[in-house]
C-alpha cells in the first residue's frame, strides 16, 4: 500500500494539529515527512518523535538554534531555519502533499516552491488566493499539482463539483456562522473586546481566523479564495448566515435545484479529504447523532453587522493588487484591535479607508502584489491611531 508522506506549514497552529490527528488515525496510509512553523519549536518535539520527522523548520532563526541546543529532538531530525528551511520542507523529495497552514501569507514563498515542485497542495491559509491567486493557480497548473481547498466551505464545494460539468452549476453559496456577535445588538459593537471576540461559537480555531469570523471579513476573504478556486466571479458567489455550521456549503445547479455537504463542525473532515482523496475512510471526528433534534437555520447576512463582507466583494470587483490590500489592510486591523488599540467597529473602517487611499493595478508580476501588500500595511498602520479607542 502506498503510504502518502505529507509536509505540515503552520504544524503547530489549529489546523496543523488537527492534521497531526488525522494522520495519527491512518497510519497505513499517512505519514509526516517535514514539519515547520514559526517559533514554537518545543510544541514540535512530541510530534517529531511520534511521527519519526525527519525535518523540521522554524522560520524564526533563534528559534532553530535554540532547538538544535536544546537536544530535545531525535538524533536523526535535520533543524532548518528561515523561509530556505520552510521551502525546504515544502519540497522534500519524498512529500506528495503539502498542507499548507501558517496564518497569513508568510507561507505564499514555501507554498509556490511546492506546487512548482509539482507537490499537491492541501491550502488552509486562504489568504495565499486572496494576495496572489493569479500567481498560485498558475503554479499549479503548469506543473500539473493539484490545489486542494482544506477551508471547510470550499472543501464541500470541491466535494459536491467533482464529476459535474461546469455547465451544471449555476451559483455557489457559502454558509458563514454569523461568529461571535451574530446576536450582539448591533450598538454595542463598538465595546466588544478581544476577548468576547474570541468566543466563537461552534469553531475552535486559530485568533486570527476567529475574529475574521466575527467581522465576516473571512468570509469575504473566502468570497474571493472560491474565485480562484473554482473560476466563478464573486457576483456568483452568496453568502448566508447557517447558525449550526453543519451544512458547509452548497452549489445552486443550472436547474435551480441545490446540493449540500454536511458533516459536524470538526476540520479533521475537510483535512482527512484531502489528504485522502479519492479515498473514503472513517474520519477521527464526532459524527452527527440524527437520533437527536437537528434544526439548520438559513438567512442573508445584515449588511450593516458585516460591513467588511461588502468591502471584500468590491474588492473581489475591482480585481488585480484590491483584494491584497483589503488583505493586508484586515490584517493590521485585526492585530490593532487585539492589542486593544482599535475597536471592534474600527477593523472595516480600517479596511474601508484603506481600501480607498490606496489604488489598484492589475499586476504583472508577483513583486508588484508583494509591494502593494507593503504599501497597505503602511497606510492601514498610519490611518489606525485616528480611528483608536
Ligand atoms: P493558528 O494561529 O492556530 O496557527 C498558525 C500557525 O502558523 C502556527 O503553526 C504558527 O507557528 C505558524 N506561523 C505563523 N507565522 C509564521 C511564519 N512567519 N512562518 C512560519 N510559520 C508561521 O492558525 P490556524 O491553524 O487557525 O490557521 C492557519 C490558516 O488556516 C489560516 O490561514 C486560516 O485562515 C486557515 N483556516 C483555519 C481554519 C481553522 O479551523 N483553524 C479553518 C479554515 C482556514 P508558531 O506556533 O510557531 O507561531
Ligand atoms: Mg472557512
């Protein structure tokens, strides 16, 4: 039996681990060739030595001397440093898929590397498309690797398109829990804190991708990652609020009819698919208990609640560097509004203001998207301090 060997970017974050579970659950299938991460390089030890990793990576420097001094690894495991080690990693010869899931776009270099590599590429960091879809749909498509989306959403939709002519399908439509304030009354949003933003109430995942959950903006970030994915323009794209987050997504067919994919709120499922596809086996992952009262409510996100949804389909609208620089813009938002120097409210007049100063060109290459992406944060950094607590 072929035993697939897989690389993990971003091993120690949510979707890192949950993939670790995964692979835990199929070792006659599955094994970990390179694991990286950033900094935290103690929450590796255990995974290298139960896996047998060969390769490890830490994009923080001192972070890597410190491992190699500390002796904690096996005697066997190679320690690289910076994004050369990340890359590294990536493109170990014996990898066949490359999860891709360090939050934000520091993975956008190690993740190219692997699909010029003609590695298959399981992509949770969404926002890689949103900076540079042009550049990473076209990597895999010259080497011939497959983009498999991990992100729960675009993972049904993956599931449900398979075998479906693209005449077939008419819309797609993205379920969004409505995160953490789906209930706040909307005046109080102003005084929400970190921390209640953090709550969110059916998924347990990394910060950042929580409080995109609240504002919405990961969902129109997720807009735009489904363009890429699927080539559909966003005006084909919908959005509904689906409380439960059990159906996780739909297709609206020429016919008018819909299909949807279910299945709890775990990502150990949309990961094990694609670490597993064409393959179905038993997911490490409660099921649904149908013996007990299941209730899916459906309705259309408030404009007013979400105002980063609307400016993220005007992004996806204007097209070439917009959606990077609502990209970067959100991303400066998000960490000022943790730090406690925004407020809640602040993160989309953050984007909005952000997404106004700075204009956008259809890149010819991908330096031109990185530098827009650069100018942004510098803009959305100067414009934070007026729109502060
Ligand atoms: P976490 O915050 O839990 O983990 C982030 C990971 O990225 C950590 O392993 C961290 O390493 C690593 N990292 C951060 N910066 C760097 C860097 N500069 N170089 C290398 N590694 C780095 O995030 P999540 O797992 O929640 O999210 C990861 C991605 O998946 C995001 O893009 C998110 O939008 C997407 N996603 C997540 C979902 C979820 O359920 N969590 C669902 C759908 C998509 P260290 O620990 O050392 O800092
Ligand atoms: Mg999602």
């Amino acid at each position: 039996m072929h035993v697939r060997a897989i690389a993990i970017l971003g091993a120690t974050g949510s979707i890192g681990t949950t993939t670790l579970s995964v692979v835990r659950a199929h070792p006659s299938r599955l094994r970990i060739a390179g694991l990286a991460a950033r900094s935290r390089w103690r929450e590796l030890v255990g995974p290298a030595k139960e896996f047998g990793v060969g390769v490890v990576a830490l994009a923080d420097p001192a972070a890597a001397a410190e491992a190699r001094a500390s002796g904690a690894f096996p005697a066997g495991t190679r320690i690289l440093e910076g994004l050369a080690g990340l890359t590294e990693v990536a493109c170990l010869p014996e990898v066949s898929v490359v999860v891709s899931a360090v939050v934000g776009t520091a993975g956008l270099a190690p993740t190219l590397a692997a699909l010029k590599a003609r590695k298959d590429v399981a992509l949770a960091s969404k926002e890689l498309l949103v900076l540079a879809g042009k550049f990473v749909t076209e990597a895999a498509r010259v080497s011939g690797a497959r983009l498999l989306p991990v992100d729960s959403e675009h993972n049904a939709i993956h599931q449900l398109l398979r075998a479906k002519p693209k005449g077939d399908i008419a819309r797609l439509v993205l379920t969004a829990s409505g995160g953490a304030f789906r209930d706040t009354p909307l005046a109080d949003l102003r005084h929400v804190t970190p921390d209640q933003a953090l709550r969110h109430p059916n998924w347990s995942m990394g910060p950042k991708v929580t409080i995109d959950s609240a504002t919405m903006a990961n969902k129109g970030l997720e807009v735009i990652e489904a363009g890429w994915l699927f080539d559909v323009p966003a005006d084909r794209i919908d959005v509904v609020i689906h409380p439960q987050s059990i159906i996780h997504s739909l297709v609206t067919l020429a016919d008018g009819s819909l299909q949807a994919l279910l299945s709890p709120p775990s990502m150990a499922y949309p990961i094990q698919d694609c670490l597993l596809f064409p393959e179905r086996l038993p997911c490490p992952a409660p099921r649904l208990d149908l013996a007990q009262a299941l209730t899916l409510g459906m309705t259309p996100p408030d404009p007013a609640r979400y105002p980063c949804l609307g400016l993220a389909r005007a992004a996806a609208a204007t097209g070439g560097t917009a959606p990077a620089v609502f990209n970067a813009a959100n991303e400066v938002a998000v960490e000022a509004f943790m730090a406690g120097k925004l407020p809640f409210t602040g993160i989309a007049e953050l984007v909005g203001r952000t997404l106004s100063a700075v204009t956008a060109r259809e890149p010819a290459a991908l330096d031109e998207i990185l530098a827009a992406d650069a100018e942004s944060r510098l803009i959305a950094s100067g414009l934070a301090p007026g729109l502060g607590l």
